[in-house]
C-alpha cells in the first residue's frame, strides 16, 4: 500500500503543471505535437479519400471512353451519311454532346465539397 502511493506520487512530481512548463524546450514540444496533430491526422485520413478517388476516377474514365468509342463507331457504322462526305462531322458531334452531358451529370453528383466531415 505505501509503495504504490510513493510511485503515484513520484508519477506526479515528473509532470510539471502548465505554469512551470514556459520553458523554451516545453513551448516547442507543444508546437509540435499541434502540428502533428493538425497536419498529419488529417492527411493520414485523406489518403483513404484520395486513394478511392483516383482508383474510381481511372476505371470510371476507361469506361466511358470505351462506351463513348463504340458509340462513335455504331453512329458511323449503321448511319450511311454519317461515315462518309460532307457531313461526316455529326457524328463527333452527337458523341461530343453526349459527353458533355455525362460530365455535367457526374459533376453534379458531387456531394461532399471537401475532406472534412463537418456538415454546413
């Protein structure tokens, strides 16, 4: 019984209190651990959030452009007009108009305007 209040005491008198830690050594531990703890936390969670960003944006971007080729093709191929003479330029168009369309639906699709958790 007296040796565990002897170690809890001598625990004690390791920790300085706030007023006696304004050491120069104290005050750039503390800017430390705040810069840790406001950098590098954040950061760790982000990379999940990124990681899945660019997997998803690759493969999503792979897709549409195969979808978007073929769709080119088709027009080309089953459209006499289209494939040959002077306006074979619709064809790109109405494949260019279908792919702004795609983006303006998965622009406004996007949810979450930033890493932070935070709902405004």
């Amino acid at each position: 019984m007296i040796e565990q209040s002897v170690v809890a005491l001598s625990v004690q008198d390791r920790r300085p209190s706030r007023r006696e830690d304004t050491s120069i050594e104290g005050v750039i531990t503390l800017v430390r651990d705040y810069a840790k703890q406001e950098t590098l936390g954040p950061l760790k969670g982000a990379g999940k959030w990124i990681g899945y960003g660019i997997a998803g944006s690759v493969l999503l971007g792979t897709g549409l452009a195969l979808v978007l080729l073929g769709l080119l093709r088709l027009i080309q191929t089953e459209w006499d007009r289209a494939a040959s003479g002077a306006l074979s330029w619709i064809a790109y168009l109405i494949v260019l108009i279908v792919c702004v369309l795609l983006i303006v639906v998965a622009v406004s699709r996007i949810k979450q305007p930033s890493l932070n958790k935070e709902v405004e």
